[in-house]
C-alpha cells in the first residue's frame, strides 16, 4: 500500500477517505455511510411535511403550489440548507471549546515536562530519567516560603515596636516588661537599669542577661573540643529517646483501646524508665552488651579521644576513625548549633537596623563580642550605643568560673576590712585630748561605776565581758545549708560590703568635716577605688545563677527620652529567642485538663433528703436505651449500654454526693480521649450523647 493510501497519515488529503485531512469521515465511523444516513433523515422529513400539507389543503391549492416547481424539492433544499448550518455551527462551537480545553491541556503538560523553558530534548531526557515527582516546584516554593517569612517578620517587628511603646506609655518609664514577654521571661538572669556614672541626670545604663538551657536550644551546641565518642553516644542516646517514645505512644493506644484509663505523668515517667534498660547498659566490656547495638564496641574503641584535630603524623585516609570523624564532620554536627546561634543574631540585627562596627568571632572557644562601636573608651562613646556577648558554657567551665567568683568575693572582703581597720585606728587616734567624742568614750568612763554599782549586786557579767555576735553592720547571717553551699547568692557579703563603704564615707566626712589632710586624700582614694570596682563586679553575672547553656548578655547605654537603641534590642532579644529557643514547656501544665475539677454531679447544691420523682427526660431515656438495645443491640459494646443506663438512672436519682466513686466518674466525667485521627467507637458515640 503507497502512502497516499495510508489513511491515518497526515500527509493524506481528500475529502472521502476517513481521518485524511480535509476529509468529511473518520475511522469512528467505521463503515457507516455518513451521507446516506443524512439524506434518510432528510427524506423523512420532508415526507412527513408533504403529508401534512397533503392532508390539510384543498387539491386545487396544491395544484397552484406546484406551479413553479415541485414542492417536495423545495421542501428538501431548504431542510437541507438549515440541517447545513445547524451542523456547521454546532462543529464551530464543538472545535472552540474543544480547542481551549486542548490548549489548556497542552499548557499543563508542558508545565509539568518544562518544555517551555527547556528543549524539548531536554525536557523528555528529564521526564525519562525522574519524572514529575523528581523535578518539581520545591526550590521555588521555598523561596515562596521566605519571601512570607520575611513579610511576616517584617510586620511582626512593627507589632513589636508598636506593644513596647504602648506598654511604655501606660507604664509610665521603662522597666524590665520593656525587652522580654511573657513567654520568655523565666529565661532573664539578670536584668538593671542604673543611671549613667558620667550622665546620671539624660542616659541609662541597662544590663541584660539571658540563659537558654541545653534542653532549650533547637539546635544541640556543642564544643570545638569535644570528642568524636561524645558526639556519637550523644546521637544514640537521642536515637534511644525516640525509640522509647515510639514504643511508649503505641502502648498509650493499646490502653485506650482496651478501655483503660490513660496514664498519669508519673507513670508515663516510669513506663519510660523501665524501658531503657532494653537498649542501654552499664557493661562497657561486653561486646553483645546493649550499649552497643546501633554502634559497635569496636568502632568506639577507634573513635576513643579523638577530637576535632587528628595529629598529621597519624592521620591516614583508610583508618576508620579517619573516616567515621569525615562523616560527622560533613554532617557539622560539631558546628552547626553554635553558627546557627551566630547567623540568627546576626541576620536580625542587620534587619533591625541596629548596626554594628566591631565582631569577634572566638569559634573554637564558643564566644561571639559585637560592639556597636570599636572604641573603648566610654567617655568618647555616644549615649545610644550596645554591646553583646554571645558564649555557650558547659558545667566544667561553670564550675571554673564558680571558683574564680569565690575568691574575688573573698579578695573585696579582704580589702575592704583592711580599709575599715585603717579609718579605725585613725578615728581612735584623732579622739586623742578630746574628751567625749561617742558613745564608745562615754562607755569607757563609766564603765567602773557599772561594774561596782550595778554587775556586782547582780552578778551579771560586764558588758566588756559578754560575747559579741552582731558587728553593728549586717544582720546575723543565717547557717548554710546545702543548698546554699551549693548555689551561693552572695547577697549577704555583697549587702554587708556596700554598708562598709557608705559607713566608711560617713565616719571620713565626721572626722574631717571640711578639712583636707593627706590621711583623708589617701584613705578617700582607696574607697573610691574600691567601690567603683565592687560596683563593676556587682554588674556581672553570678556563674551561681547560671546552667549550662548558651549565655546571652547585653550591655546597653540609651538617652532617657529617646531610648531608641533601648527599643531596638527589645525587638532584637525577643526575636532571636523565638528563633534559638524552644521556650519553656511544662508537660503537666500542658496535659492538665480542668474537666475533673469542673464537671460535678453535685453542682446545683441540692439539700433534698429523698429522690424526687422520675423526670419525664429520665423515662425518655429508659425508652430510648431499650429501642436502642432492641435494634442494633448486636452492634453495641456492653460498656456503652452500662453508660447509658448509669447516665439514665443518675438523671433519675438527681444529683449525686460528692463521693462518687472512681470507677463511674471515669465512665462518666473522665472517659479517656482517644487518640487525634482515630474514628469512634460506638461506646464513644454514646458517650456524647
């Protein structure tokens, strides 16, 4: 057969031969013959309106009718003639929305292969090697999802900055509400404001300390020095939690479907406790101990004390360990909670408009300083300027930093007594051929005649004689406990050190009033020095008060009435908190339910002796609950019908005593819920009704 007679080839033009181009039939049709069918159909009609006519007028009226011509032909082009049109725009209107509906389709498809962007070549080879599910949308929907990000921080900045003026004018000043939230606030260590040494009258000076906790971090901070053997234990152990959690979750489901009562947070404590037992172990030698079930003793025994460095005389591509440390450091899991703590503060003072000259990045020390402005000299500084410091503390350095606080307590408390023994001896030296100058001289002259008059007769001792306990400065200090010992405040010696210098100053200016001597210079300049150093260690945080975690301390200098650099952080610390942290939780707050403590059967506080007469509801109830049972009774768990009848014959007792046993409260008020997803039950259904 020639290609002119291939009548599926596009190449084919004739108007008879099926599916060709141009042609009038198709291969649907198959072997019908379109235009005898149409002439049928037009020769019926035409019949039927020739009998018609015949019918209904006279025979001399249709000879006249016939007079030009046959009426039946004209009958026949003019059917034929409208059928035409009919037909035609009927195909017209069919090809235009066919058209559009083929054009949209197309569209799509090439939408999904790419090849409007791409080669056709291009997008078949794609299409052919992943398909549609491998090439898709998602780089563009994320960046979809950061542009909204980035509006919604954008707006939520404004919500901020709009809250924090607001709360300042109904306050009345700035104060503490100013920078955290509510939500944040169990996070602040230490939070003051203090007027401005150089500028007391127009600045502030503001201090704020932040402590996020490990368990708090939504990205795990480790330090550059720990171990290869750390990190990998660590990743096993969060392994281990999740796998308990899993195993714990369908043991909760197993209980509701049993129609047990769910448990209670102790117990869910245990229920974990008991089963970290089945992958954990204390035996470090066994090779088939638990320990070692994701990770083999023998890979551990090679990662043993291997840090972030492995010596270049010793460092081979084809050891293990070499190989295990590539795969945790491709992973970053050294590194990446602490860079993600550095780009978050970072990014959002950069969008915050808070500008800053100075960074120190200490990478390997856990420690980020940025400054507003280099200098340190504050004298030259602006009244609005800021610095942050930015360091991850574990309990070791903790507890370095611990000690080092103790002896700096125990220095001040050295040089201020020192300084308190030294204005002493002066002041006894300055009394000399005075006379009576205080209470101590007056004590001294008549302490004789105390003794033969009064002690003597009495037989008390003398005053000289009894033991001293309070030095007329602080109060007695109460006897530490472990608690104390353990977590110390200092407020007690730091109250103690402030009252000796206001003391101090007070004796320096009775003893020389308006006089000027080297002795009172000197013994001025050392108090001076000394309280400007107590001052500056009072500003810092007692490590005491902090755990292990990322530190977060910021220094701020703002004018009173602008306070913009002061609203700017504000905005910053809230922001990078609810994008480092998450945030305090509470599992017993969250899971607390008030239906048992709301719901009472006893509510309508009814003195009534005797139960009242059957409701009309209560009756109902009974009636529904036997159609009920003779209906779809096979249908029904035996727990559903026994809460029916119990809310039935509670309804018809009345209020019931506030003794209620335990097993009808927890059919009744506290049925446990069951899981989110999960269909009712028919006792479940019944419950609610």
């Amino acid at each position: 057969m020639g290609s002119v007679d291939l009548p599926k080839s596009p190449n084919v033009y004739h108007p008879e031969k099926r599916s060709a181009v141009g042609s009038r039939n198709s291969l649907a049709q198959e072997d019908r013959d379109q235009q005898r069918e149409v002439d049928q159909l037009l020769e019926e009609e035409v019949d039927k309106v020739m009998n018609h006519i015949s019918s209904k007028l006279p025979k001399e009226v249709l000879e006249r009718l016939d007079v030009m011509g046959g009426l039946k032909e004209k009958v026949y082009n003019y059917f034929n003639q409208n059928y035409q049109n009919m037909f035609n725009r009927y195909i017209v209107t069919s090809e235009d929305e066919m058209l559009k509906k083929l054009r949209n389709f197309i569209d799509r498809e090439e939408m999904k292969v790419l090849t409007r962007y791409t080669p056709k070549e291009i997008a078949e080879l794609l299409d052919q090697v992943g398909g549609f599910d491998k090439f898709n949308t998602g780089e563009i929907e994320k960046s979809i999802v950061n542009m909204y990000g980035h509006l919604q921080g954008h707006i939520q900045r404004g919500v901020n900055d709009l809250e924090n003026h607001t709360n300042s004018l109904l306050r009345q000043k700035t104060d503490v509400g100013a920078f955290i939230r509510g939500e944040n606030a169990y996070s602040i260590v230490k939070c003051s404001f203090k007027d401005n040494i150089y500028k007391p009258k127009t600045v502030t000076d503001v201090k704020m300390s932040v402590n996020i906790l490990d368990s708090e971090l939504i990205s795990p901070i480790f330090h550059y020095q720990v171990t290869v053997e750390y990190l990998v234990k660590n990743l096993i152990s969060k392994t281990i939690i999740d796998v308990i959690d899993k195993e714990l979750e369908k043991f909760k489901d197993n209980l509701i479907d049993e129609g047990k009562e769910e448990l209670n947070d102790s117990e869910i404590i245990f229920e974990k406790m008991k089963r970290v037992e089945n992958y954990t172990s204390d035996n470090k030698e066994d090779v088939k101990s638990n320990r070692y079930r994701y990770f083999a003793k023998h890979l551990m025994d090679r990662v043993e004390g291997l840090r972030a460095e492995i010596d270049p005389d010793t460092f081979d591509q084809l050891n293990i360990r070499e190989n295990i440390k590539q795969i945790i450091d491709i992973e970053n899991i050294r590194n990446r909670g602490y860079n993600t703590a550095i780009n978050s503060i970072t990014s959002i003072l950069d969008v915050s408009k808070m500008g800053y000259q100075y960074v120190e990045n200490m990478k390997n020390g856990r420690e980020l300083k940025i400054k507003e402005y280099e200098d340190d000299d504050v004298t030259q500084l602006p009244d609005e300027r800021y610095q942050i410091r930015l360091k991850y503390y574990d309990n070791a350095q903790l507890i370095e930093e611990r000690k080092s606080y103790d002896v700096m307590i125990q220095s001040f408390d050295t040089e201020v007594h020192h300084l308190w023994e030294v204005l002493d001896m002066v002041y006894v030296d300055s009394k000399f051929m005075k006379g009576v100058v205080d209470f101590i001289d007056l004590a001294a002259r008549y302490k004789n005649k105390i003794r033969k008059r009064l002690k003597v007769k009495s037989g008390e001792p003398l005053y000289e004689d009894i033991e001293k306990s309070w030095d007329e400065v602080a109060f007695i200090k109460p006897a530490e406990t472990q608690v104390e010992q353990m977590n110390r405040t200092y407020m007690y010696e730091k109250d103690k050190l402030k009252k000796k210098l206001i003391l101090m100053k007070e004796k320096l200016q009775k003893m020389y009033n308006y006089k000027y001597p080297i002795q009172r210079r000197v013994m001025e300049d050392r108090l001076g020095f000394l309280e400007n150093q107590f001052n500056k260690f009072d500003y810092i945080i007692n490590p005491y008060h902090i755990q292990p975690g990322l530190i977060l301390d910021v220094d701020i200098t703002s004018i009173k009435r602008k306070k913009a650099t002061l609203d700017g952080m504000a905005n910053v610390l809230n922001e990078f908190l609810h994008g480092v942290s998450k945030g305090f939780q509470d599992a017993a707050f969250a899971s607390f339910s008030r239906r048992r403590s709301t719901v009472r059967e006893d509510i309508s506080m009814s003195f009534a002796q005797e139960a009242p007469e059957e409701p009309h509801h209560a009756k109902l109830g009974e009636q529904y609950l036997e159609q009920f049972k003779g209906v779809d009774g096979a249908g029904v768990s035996d727990e559903a019908v026994t809460v029916l009848q119990e809310k039935s014959a509670t309804s018809s007792r009345g209020p019931k005593k506030t003794g209620t046993s335990k097993k009808s409260r927890g059919l009744v008020d506290s049925a446990p819920a069951r899981k989110r997803g999960r269909g009712k039950s028919s006792g479940d259904e019944l419950r609610t009704l």
